[in-house]
C-alpha cells in the first residue's frame, strides 16, 4: 500500500467518524426538540401525595375553561383584616416547575398582610388538565388574572405579581399585556434558551424560552429581584442581568440554594423584604 493511498484510508475513515458523530447530534437534537417540554415541565416527578383531593378550608377553587377544551385551577386566599365590603388588593403567584399551587399553601403570610393571594396553576399540573407550554401557560394565566379582577371583591388597581423560578418568566411575560403595580421574582432565570447548551443543541431550538431579560425592559413596573448566593440551578448571575436591564429594580442577595435557604431567620428576611416591597406600592395593607 503506498503512502498516499494510506493517506486517503486515513482521510476516509476521518469522514466517516465525522459524519457519524453529526448524525448521532442531529438525532440528539431531535430527541431533545422533541422531548424538551418534558425536561422543562417534569410534573411527572410530581408525588401524587403533593395534590390534594380537595380544596383547603378557607381557599377558594377557581377554575378557567380553555378554548382548547382543558380546565386550568387556580386556588383564591382570601384577605385577611378587612371590613367586609371592602376590595381587596392582590397578589398573583406563579410558581417553580417541580411544584402544584399545593406546595404553596405557606403564602397565607400574604393573605394576612391584607392582600388576596391567587395561586396559578400550570396546564398538566396538579388537577389541571393538558400540556405546558409557554405560550400555553401565559395565555392561561392571563385569562385567570382577567377573570380575578372581575371580581367585585378585588381591586383591579392595586396588584402585585410574584413568581418563583420559572414563575417569574410567566409572569413578565403576562405583564407585558397586563402589567402589576409592582413584581417581586423569586431566583429568576433571565432566558431559558441560554440553558440549552447544558443539553448538547444551541438556544435556538428552545420553544420555551421565557425571555425575562426582553420582558423587563418593556414594562414600566418596579421590580424586587430576590436571587441566592449558592443557585447552582439558577446562577446569580441572572439576577444581575435583569438588574442591569430593568428601569426601576432593587436586587437582594439571600443566603441559601435554589429550592431552600439557610435557616429560619433567611425565610423571614425574604419575606420582609417581599412584604416591605408590596407595602411601598400599596398592596400589602398591614
């Protein structure tokens, strides 16, 4: 064999293993397209114990009937030190991807602030019915929040947002079209798409990018940022970003992980920040 036909064996078996691992990429790809709300909204990891069978005492079920034919739930605490007839402001909830509004039943330190609390659900979770999305879930939520603030018991003018993780992407997203008095967001992702390096395709093939950093820029709403210095799942540094991009924003670093913070006296920090924050702006009463 000579050496240059050594030399052309050589260059083919390079583009055979080339072409080999392009192929096994672009299946790759196609399997995490395919499979991408799934990774983002894994309600299937959701214990079943985690969902009621009924609605606590006290809260009331709200329920949105979609064009689509699903039923979307959302849970209404009502506030608490309030004369009877008297409309109450509100806060709308939105929460992280491995939770139910049921995991949330804490945020009665809210109601008893003054405010009614709404906690949406997400299609798919919980009692909910059909497949989470993004354009899926910000249609949903926008229709929950109109029908809320029909009520006679609630005062359209005096609404607050606050969302968790992806909660927060919801909720910029609902705020372009319907914007609060003021946002709290709890460890916010800036953009989801960014994230899709970590799974081998580029941000382009995310459906679902919640783009927080395009939303706030938008908006005229002052926003809390609460983001915790140990988020190895949503890094600090989106925090900062949406800081350095929102108009009138306050960011505050916590001590503590994603999913939990360090100790009791961090919780009640969060909290009063996010009740002093919701006071300033006339939604929080006591």
């Amino acid at each position: 064999m000579t050496t240059q036909t050594k030399k052309h064996n050589w260059i083919a078996r390079l583009l055979r293993m080339l072409l080999l691992i392009i192929i096994v990429w672009l299946l790759w790809i196609a399997a995490v397209w395919s499979l991408q709300h799934r990774i983002m909204f894994p309600r299937g990891m959701i214990e079943d114990y985690r969902i009621m069978k009924s609605t606590p005492p006290g809260i009331e079920s709200i329920w949105l009937d979609t064009a689509d034919g699903n039923r979307v739930e959302a849970w209404l605490m009502p506030a608490e030190g309030l004369e009877p007839d008297q409309p109450a402001p509100i806060v709308f909830f939105a929460h992280g991807n491995g939770e139910v509004i049921d995991d949330n039943l804490d945020l009665q330190w809210l109601a008893e602030s003054g405010t009614a609390v709404a906690l949406i659900e997400y299609r798919g979770y919980g009692r909910s019915s059909g497949s989470p999305s993004q354009r899926a879930i910000v249609a949903d939520t926008v229709q929950l929040v109109e029908q809320i603030l029909k009520r006679t018991d609630i005062d359209e003018t005096r609404v607050g947002y606050l969302g968790r993780s992806i909660g927060t992407g919801v909720l910029s997203q609902v705020a372009r079209t319907h914007p609060p008095n003021a946002m709290a967001m709890i460890v916010p992702p800036a953009r989801l798409d960014t994230m899709a390096w970590k799974f081998g395709v580029p941000p382009f093939m995310v459906r679902s990018p919640f783009r927080t950093d395009l939303a706030v820029q938008e908006v005229d709403m002052p926003i809390l940022i609460l983001t915790r210095d140990r988020d190895q799942i949503i890094p600090p540094q989106h925090a900062s970003m949406l800081d350095q991009l929102a108009p009138d924003s306050r960011l505050v670093t916590l001590r503590g992980t994603h999913n939990w913070l360090d100790d009791d006296d961090e919780m009640r920090r969060e909290r009063a920040e996010i009740r002093q924050f919701l006071e300033a702006h006339d939604i929080v009463t006591r």
